[in-house]
C-alpha cells in the first residue's frame, strides 16, 4: 500500500452556496457613487429570460445553492420579477433582494411576504431629503423609498437600511440610525464609498472621506452615536480598522467570493456584477454554458481557489485576518489594479501612512 506521502491530494470542493442575479441593467436613478453604473431608465425590463434562469438555478442546486440575492441595476424594474420569486419559493431558496426602493408597492411587497423573502435591503443616503435626492441623482427619490419602506414595515417584511458614506452625508449618520429605527428596520448598514464605476468620479471629485475621517466616524459609531435596542448597525470597514469589541459581536465576516457566482442582465456570469464593467471578468453565458462547467472548470475561479489568500499582496499577505476576509473585495481590487491579489486599497493606504495596527499583522516586517 502507498505511503500517505505518495497518496494523490484531492482538490478541495467549492459549493455554489448563492448566485447573485443582476437581471436588469438598468436602474431609475443615477446615484453618484454606485460601483456598477447601470444606464438610466425608468420602465420595465425584460433583460434575463426567465426560462435560462430558472434551469440555471435548478441546475446550481446540485453544485450546493442555498440562497439568491436579486440585485441591479433596479431589481424592481425586472418585468418577470413577481414569477421569479413564486419559482424560488417553490424551489426553497433563501432570498435577499437590494433595491433603492423607490419602486416599492403594496403588490411588489405582497410577492414578497408571500415568497418568504429573507430580507430586502434598501438604501437611503440621508435623513434630509435634500441631501438623499441630491446623491441619488432624483429629485422626490427620498419620498418614494420612505413610502416603500412603510409598506415594508406594514406588512412585517424584515428589512435593512443600506448608507454609503461619503463626504457630503458623514454628518447624517444620526439621522439615519434614528429613521431606521423609527421605520423597523431590522439592520443598518453603513458602507464607504469604493472607487469603481461612478466611484471613480466621486473619488476624483474629493466625494470621498480619508483614512482619519472613516476610523474617527467608525468609533463615533461604536462609541457616542445611539444604539437602538432592536436595531443592529454594521459599520463595513476591514476587520483591521475594527475593534475587538465589534469583532466579538460581529464575528469576522467571512469573504464568500470562494462560493458565489455572478449572472448579469444579458445572461453572463460573473464573479459578482463587476462582470458589468469589466468584460475580461465574465465567464460565459446561461445561454450556451452549463453552470457547473463555469463552476468547476473556469480560470478564473479555478486560479482563485488555489491562490487565495496565500498570493495576497501588500499589506493584506500580513493581515492576521486574511484567512477569513481573503483580502477584502477581490473585485475592487481588480477594478484598481487589474490584479485579485492586490491588497484592498484602503488597508494598504493605512499601512502607507504608518497608521496600520501592529496587532493586526503576522509579521514585524516594516517593508512590504
């Protein structure tokens, strides 16, 4: 009998636990800081067949699809978006749907009660009108979503609030924690702005906030901002700017880009919808490729598997907490530097600038 030395090694087996749908490129508003920049429209789309879809997802089941998020563009532009949740209902998926809301009625929310959608996530930039609409790129947006969201809360649909902070809204953070609370919601989500897609103008234009500015805004929220009872609020940074506190309570928030796949409008797949501005990143199509021939055969995928996070450059190869955020957002950082294995662009620039945790690296290398 061969040694275990001799003993062929197995490659290890990726589960396709969730597919992110984008099926429609297409959104009603014109957001200032959005990563993807659908074109603008406002009717109803009919981007993604419904039939491919469907076969795609019972055929990713047996790959291990456990949950659907329903994205964009507007997800509620999708014209075959009421039949789509029936399907997946029938088909036990967990479902999370994101949405500016602003498109939100009792009927949409009716599909969703009745589709067992896990939660629907909705962004609101402001808690002044006048600075929500201003970023949205629509006037009477602020409106529409906090109607939409009155439905949500109504119909006992759990829901989160979605904030991407930026220089022109970091003092409405108060604001926005009281109007969730307020609205129901079941979460908070704050993220920061990332230079990609409209991104790059905002960053260009100085939209964005600086390293002091997002630590010193983070602690104000773990700190001194109030605390609903019955609202959890996630401030998005890298687990290195986090406390020890928030880790505890939050855990560290486990990269799943090993075990997601992206569909776009047109049927492409993708890692995630990074495929809608970088072509190289697409993968096939549901029209002519199976699934589990893009999942277990691909390059791209395949080189991602055996290479994260032990090729991770930069600051992020001496992260302590590479294992579990493999490096942050791989789609960010090829957008930055058409490399996966880039370190995540605001960790590197706190490294830069002196101000990288020691506690937080593997090493005490000063040179990376």
């Amino acid at each position: 009998m061969p040694s275990a030395d001799l003993m062929p090694t197995k490659e290890p087996t990726f589960q396709l636990s969730s597919l992110y749908i984008y099926q429609t490129d297409s959104c009603n508003l014109c957001c200032s800081h959005c990563w993807i920049s659908p074109k603008f429209s406002d009717s109803k789309q009919n981007d993604l067949p419904l039939g491919p879809l469907k076969s795609a997802i019972s055929e990713a089941k047996s790959l291990g699809l456990q949950s659907v998020k329903i994205t964009g563009g507007e997800p509620l532009l999708y014209r075959e978006l009421p039949s789509f949740l029936s399907f997946l209902d029938v088909e036990g998926l967990t479902v999370y749907i994101e949405t500016n809301g602003t498109l939100m009625d009792e009927d949409i929310i009716s599909h969703f009660r009745s589709s067992n959608v896990q939660q629907v996530s909705v962004s609101v930039d402001a808690a002044s009108e006048k600075v929500h609409d201003e970023i949205r790129g629509m006037k009477g947006s602020f409106a529409r979503t906090l109607e939409g969201l009155r439905f949500l809360s109504k119909a006992g649909v759990n829901f989160q609030i979605m904030m991407t902070v930026q220089r022109k809204n970091s003092n409405e953070i108060p604001g926005v924690i009281r109007l969730s609370d307020e609205l129901g919601a079941g979460s908070l989500k704050i993220n920061h702005l990332i230079p990609t897609g409209r991104g790059k103008k905002a960053f260009a234009r100085g939209d964005n906030l600086g390293l002091e500015e997002l630590i010193r805004l983070y602690r104000l929220v773990e700190e001194k901002y109030p605390k609903p009872e019955n609202l959890e609020i996630i401030f998005d940074l890298p687990l290195a700017f986090r406390s020890i506190e928030a880790i505890k309570r939050g855990g560290t928030a486990d990269c799943r880009i090993l075990n997601i796949l992206g569909v776009l409008a047109n049927g492409d797949f993708s890692i995630c919808g990074i495929g809608q501005t970088i072509p190289e990143l697409r993968m096939g199509n549901i029209h002519r490729d199976s699934v589990s021939s893009v999942w277990n055969n691909n390059p791209i995928l395949k080189d991602l598997r055996q290479s994260l996070p032990s090729k991770l450059k930069g600051i992020c190869h001496d992260c302590i907490f590479k294992f579990q955020c493999l490096g942050g957002c791989r789609a960010n950082a090829y957008a930055l530097a058409g490399d996966f294995y880039a370190p995540y662009f605001l960790c590197q620039r706190l490294f830069d600038a002196g101000k990288f945790p020691s506690s937080r690296r593997i090493s005490p290398r000063e040179d990376l």
